[in-house]
C-alpha cells in the first residue's frame, strides 16, 4: 500500500487511539482495572478543579467520567 507520510501518521494515530479504547479496562493480577492515560489526566484535572473549588457532588462526578462507570 503506497501512503504519503502524513497519511502514515494519521493512520498510527488513528489505530493508536483504538487501541486505547480497546485496553480501557485492562486488569492487573488482582484484578483491579488498570488506568489508561487518559484516565490518569480526567482524575488529576479533577482534583485540581476540586482544589480550585469548583463544585464536585455525586451528580458532576457521574457526569464527568459517565464514559467510564
């Protein structure tokens, strides 16, 4: 298959990301989920808007990581 580059790039980037999604509730060998990065970062960005005092109930938690739950 003859791709330009960029489109080579796009193409990783784009298996990159699915394969992301695919290992998003991967296990260790407690079998505990194991955090994607992306989690990682959700949960650090929110305990810095919970320290900055935003609101942080029941309901924007749901919200927030819905994707995940």
């Amino acid at each position: 298959m003859k791709l330009s580059q960029p489109d080579k790039e796009a193409l990783i980037m784009y298996l990159k990301n699915e394969v992301d999604r695919e290992e998003r509730f991967r296990t260790d060998e407690f079998g505990r989920i194991r955090l994607t990065q992306e989690m990682k970062d959700a949960a650090l960005k929110a305990g810095r808007d919970f320290e900055n005092g935003k609101c942080f109930s029941e309901a924007d938690f749901k919200e927030r990581f819905a994707k995940w739950l």
